[in-house]
C-alpha cells in the first residue's frame, strides 16, 4: 500500500467514524439536527429543517439495520 493510500484509508475511517459520533452522542435531537445543519451550511450545503428530519431518519434506519 502506499502511502497516499494509507492517509485516504484513515481520513475515510475518521469521518466516518466522526459521523457516528454524532449520531450516538447523548444530545437531544434538536440540538443533533441544528450542529447537522450548521456543519453542512459550513461545507456550502444548504437544507431546510424537513430535509434535515429526513436525513436524520435515513441516516437512523441505516444505523438500524
């Protein structure tokens, strides 16, 4: 393996990682839904609060199964 690969392996596992952080830390779900929404506003991605919900509870039914 390269190198460039091993830094791709570890930066792929830490935002994953990070994103299940987020899901599994103890915060109400507003307070969950407002940090999503204001991370993704920072990388230019604007949502509405429904497509917050809905992205919550796609992310929650994958986590499930």
């Amino acid at each position: 393996m390269s190198t460039q690969s091993i830094l791709y392996a570890f930066l792929g596992g830490a935002i994953v990682g990070a994103g299940v952080a987020l899901l599994y830390a103890p915060q109400k779900g507003s307070d969950l839904r407002r940090r999503i929404k204001e991370i993704l506003e920072k990388k230019g991605i604007l949502c509405t609060e429904s497509e917050i919900d809905a992205l919550v509870e796609q992310l929650t039914a994958d986590i499930e199964d």
